[in-house]
C-alpha cells in the first residue's frame, strides 16, 4: 500500500512541475496538426489518383 501512496504522491509532484501550454500555443498546435493532416490528405490522394490512373492505362 505504501508503495501506490508514494507513486501517487511523485504523480501528484510531476503534475504541479508540468508547464502547460497556454490557449495561444494550443490553437496554433492544432492548427499546424490540422494543417499536416490535410495537406498529407491532398498529397496521397492526388498520388493514388495518379497511380489509379496509370494502372487502368495498362
């Protein structure tokens, strides 16, 4: 039982030294994430259109 306590506590001690981003930072995050996302979307869709494309040439 000592032992879950002791985690616990060094759990508790690791959250209050975490620094946070603030809401700034996490609209331009997941902004960037959306953005990579969407642009890899694009970029493999127009690569398996293009293979699709050469393929029902042969």
């Amino acid at each position: 039982m000592s032992k879950i306590k002791k985690f616990f506590g060094e759990v508790k001690y690791e959250l209050k030294e975490t620094t946070w981003p603030t809401a700034k930072e996490m609209r331009k995050n997941t902004l960037t994430v959306f953005g990579v996302v969407a642009f890899f979307a694009v970029f493999f869709f127009g690569v398996d259109s293009l293979i699709t494309f050469l393929l029902n040439l042969l």
